[in-house]
C-alpha cells in the first residue's frame, strides 16, 4: 500500500511533537491512500 501525506516539505522522520494536537483525531501523523487528497493538503499549506 501506497500513502501520501499533505505536506509542502520533505520529511525525513517522522516528529509527533510538531503534530498539532486540534485536528479531526488528535495528535498524529496524517496519510491517505490517495494521492490527489494529498496534493489538494499540501497546496493548502501554501497559502
């Protein structure tokens, strides 16, 4: 299986500290089987 995760940046390792603790399930490490939600995450990032 195959997940993507919304960022702008690379990432090396993964760091839950950093993870905002407000999101849709708690702290963590988002990904997604597809590939499109991501891209549509990681161009919201950018504003």
């Amino acid at each position: 299986m195959i997940l993507y995760h919304g960022s702008n940046i690379a990432i090396d390792r993964i760091n839950l500290s950093l993870s905002k603790p407000y999101k849709d399930f708690g702290k963590g490490f988002y990904a997604t089987d597809i590939r499109s939600q991501a891209e549509d995450m990681a161009k919201l990032k950018r504003l």
